[in-house]
C-alpha cells in the first residue's frame, strides 16, 4: 500500500486490515485507501473542518451495505455514512480511523403511488429528482431546500432538512412515512409504515434528524402532494431590517399561514441580483418574499389578506407575481443565496439557528452588532416564517484570524438563538459544528437521554461518533470556557 509518507506503521496495518476485510465481499475498485482517491471526501460543505478518511466503501447492494456495517462492528472501525455531501454542519465528517461508507450508487425511485401519493426512493436520489418524476401525475415532494438540485434523500432525512416552502408543508420529518435501514451491526431496522400510523413508539420521528447516528438508510418512503392549481409570490419591500422581522410577526399573528414566507437584507439581495437578476429591490432594506398556493379562489384572497398585513407593517413597496416565469425567478434568487454570496468572498459561514418569531428584529440587531465587533461582513437570509435564520458570515479562510473570529461570532449569535428562546439548529443539524452549543441548549440529564438512546442502537458508539452529541467532558470545559470568558474549545481537527 502507497500511505502518506510519516504515517504509523500501526495505522498502515489497520488500514491494510479493514481494506482486505471489506474486499473479501466487494470489488477492489469499491473499496479506496490511496489518498489521491480518499481526500474528495475529506469534508462535506462545511469546509472549514477536514479529515481524510481511512478507507472509503463504495457499495452497490444492501446486503453490502450490512456486511460493511457488521464488519466494521468486529473490527471496531468507526463508520460514517455519506449521501451528496452538501451539508453544511461536519455530519458527514470522516474519522481519519474509519470507513466513510457512500451511498451514492443507490440512487433509485424504486416505486410511485399514485393512489397513495408516496414514492419508495433510494437514499441516493436527488430531492428534486422526486418532483422531476411524478410531475407529470400532477404531484410533487414538499421539502425543497435551497440545495434540492444537489442534495439527497438520506441527508435529508439525516438532517431532518426543510426548505423555502416548509413552513405551509412541513419538513423532512412530516413528508416521510417509512425509512428502512441497517444498524452498525448489520441488522436490518425499519421505521414508521406506509399505513397512517405505525405501532409502538415513534421511533420514525427519532431517525429523521438523528444525524446518521443510529442506523444506515437504505430506502425511504416519502409523501407525495397535489401540485397546487396556482401559486403567487409578493415581494414586499421594507426601509429597516426590523419593519421586516415584524411584518413577519404580523403576518402569522393574523392567522395566515403562507406557502411561502422567506426574508433577506440588502447585503444578501444586492449579491443576489448580481447573479440571479430576480428583479429584487436594491433600495430596499431588507425584501420579504410570501407566497400564497391553492385554488385560484383561495389564492387571490389570501395574497390580498397578506397586501393588507404587509401594507399596515410599513412595506414601502408591493410587487405581486402575474406569471409563473415571475413566481419562479424570484425563488431562483432565494435559493441562489448561498451561491451568490460564494461570488463576493472567498469563504462564507453559512449559519443555522431558530428563533420565536417575535425576537427576528432582535436577533438581527444582534447580528449587526457583531459585524461590528468582529469586523466581518454578513448578509442575512431567513426561511422568517418559521424563525430558521442563515447568517452568511463572509471571510477568508487563509487568514486564521478571520476564521477564528468568524467562529467566535457564529458562536455569539447561536447563544443568543437559545438566549431569546430559541434553538441552535433548525435544519442544517449539529454535526460538529454546533456541537459545543448543545451543552448551553441541553440540560445534563437530557444529554444523558440523547446518549441512551444512541447506546440503544449503537453500543460501542461506532456509527458516525464524536457528532451531534457532546461528551460530559466537552460540555464540562465548555462551561468553563464560557464563564470566564476564555476562548471556546473547537473541534481537534485539520482545517485549512
């Protein structure tokens, strides 16, 4: 075996171990160790933190996938599971000692149903593979997140993601009926049923979002919905960031519920238009983007119920879609956020917390704040509607000072997120990034319960480990980090 030169002779032979073991059941060529091979999987979008993994396991069947899963828990090799890798918090982080197990090939819409409305789909396909499919039956899958056209089912349901439109239709975890799977022992496990309801406890509701950490997903049943006869967006303007954050408040406290409901500041709208030409207004100080869906009756009274609102909450300017080409470039601006942002800086952060509605005007005074302090630039985009905000906190990473005070600052804005009442993930998940901050959310004994029930699935801790859920210790040095106000305790590992 060719390893990088200074590597230990201990870990050459473990490597050579796990490598010949894994190619007694599956092609050489599925089964990579060269570095040249292994470093594209060094990260996922959160690219600030990475690790070259060991070994990369490449499977084409399930019963693969269980005598990976079985031969790694022999050997007592830790095992991360990777779908696309657009997530954006280190979930799918490989262990320098460890397989990072792909599940790019199952890439199959395995059944549709159209009587039902569900689609059995294999973890691999694209969320918006799904909608491509059944479109011409008239249906679609809700869920939309801004990375639909790269993204894959199992990080969806790993990370329990939403999207522009999940305020109306729910996320991840309310358009999933049944997920089946293998736990690090090479069980097969299945959660939740096809039918309206499954016996026994809810554990579909604690695989969604559980980060990859109790079991492998195989296949996954999703819901289908009836594409709405007409939708319509507004894009309403705003001359201060809190007349926005209030409208918002304003809009659900009159008992409207928008298909849509998504703000964004001058600094993210003025990168947008530069690379969508979504028609946004750069005067404006911040745009909300409300979308109302239904029959053509239920549309033109809700948009003019939501004019009204919008108007009351001081909207300098109203500009409602006539057309579905309009509708739908201005959410090719929204969901162009992330990349647009990429074309002004040479790294961004792109952040994940959830708040009260109420507190958006505070939260963003918050964020200005510490532009300020840290010197850092941060276009803000909000999925409002349901209090998920994304900081985009633009930096260098080839100055560590900037990636230093970049992390500082996403760390001051999530402890405020729980300060007001909120949370620090909505669906971007804890992976690494967060994990610090689950210590200040999460009392001892309920870090206690999240352990029990990884212990449950997986008792050596083996399946995608030191994620989503911090140890006594870190939480300990943390608390006193934070106390005294020393520097926080990041992740031991390679960056850039």
């Amino acid at each position: 075996m060719n390893a990088p030169a200074g590597k230990p002779l201990v870990d050459l032979l473990r490597q050579a171990r796990v490598v010949a073991a894994l190619r007694e059941f599956m092609p050489a060529a599925s089964v990579l160790f060269e570095a040249e091979d292994t470093r594209p999987y060094e990260c996922d979008g959160l690219s600030a933190y990475r690790q070259v993994p060991m070994v990369v396991a490449l499977p084409s069947t399930e019963a693969e996938v269980a005598r990976i899963l079985a031969t790694c828990h022999a050997l007592d090799v830790p095992v991360v599971p990777r779908g696309a890798g657009t997530g954006l918090s280190g979930g799918a982080l490989p262990m320098g000692d460890g397989v990072l197990l792909s599940l790019a090939k199952f890439n199959r819409i395995l059944s549709v149903d159209t009587a039902a409305r569900t689609a059995r789909v294999e973890p691999g396909v694209r969320n918006l593979a799904i909608s491509e499919a059944v479109a011409h039956l008239g249906l679609y899958y809700a869920p939309d997140p801004s990375s639909q056209i790269a993204c894959s089912i199992g990080g969806n349901v790993a990370e329990n993601s939403g999207g522009v439109h999940c305020l109306k239709y729910g996320l991840t975890v309310n358009n999933v009926l049944r997920v089946r799977g293998y736990t690090i022992e090479g069980e097969a496990v299945e959660f939740g049923s096809e039918a309206p309801d499954a016996p026994g406890y809810d554990l579909l509701a604690a695989v969604v979002g559980s980060e990859g950490m109790l079991a492998v997903t195989v296949e996954v049943t999703v819901r289908l919905v009836p594409r709405p006869e007409r939708a319509q967006v507004i894009l309403a303007s705003f001359d201060s960031v809190e007349k926005a954050g209030d409208a918002v408040a304003a809009v659900i406290g009159a008992g409207i519920i928008p298909a849509g409901l998504e703000m964004m500041d001058k600094a993210a709208t003025a990168a947008v238009e530069q690379f969508v030409r979504a028609g946004y207004d750069l005067d404006a100080a911040a745009i909300l983007l409300c979308e109302s869906d239904g029959t053509p009756e239920e549309v033109e009274e809700e948009i003019g119920r939501m004019k009204a609102v919008l108007g009351r909450s001081g909207a300098t300017r109203l500009a409602v879609s006539q057309s579905e080409a309009e509708r739908l470039n201005a959410w090719a601006g929204r969901k162009a956020a992330f990349p647009a942002v990429g074309r002004i800086s040479p790294d961004y952060y792109c952040m994940d917390g959830t708040i009260p509605r109420k507190a958006l005007s505070t939260i963003l005074a918050f964020i200005a704040q510490m532009e300020a302090k840290y010197g850092l630039r941060c276009p803000n985009v909000f999925h409002a509607g349901d209090g998920n905000l994304h900081p985009l906190i633009l930096f260098d990473a080839n100055d560590p000072d900037q990636l230093h005070r970049t992390e500082e600052f996403a760390n001051e804005v999530l402890l405020k997120c729980i300060e007001l009442g909120g949370t620090v993930t909505g669906e971007h998940g804890v992976g690494i990034e967060k994990i610090n901050q689950m210590c200040v959310q999460f009392a001892p004994a309920e870090l206690a319960l999240f352990r029990a029930l990884k212990a449950a699935f997986d008792p050596k801790g083996l399946l995608n480990p030191q994620k989503n859920i911090p140890t006594l210790h870190r939480c300990a040095e943390f608390g006193r980090m934070h106390v005294r106000g020393g520097e926080l305790p990041h992740p031991e590992l390679p960056r850039f």
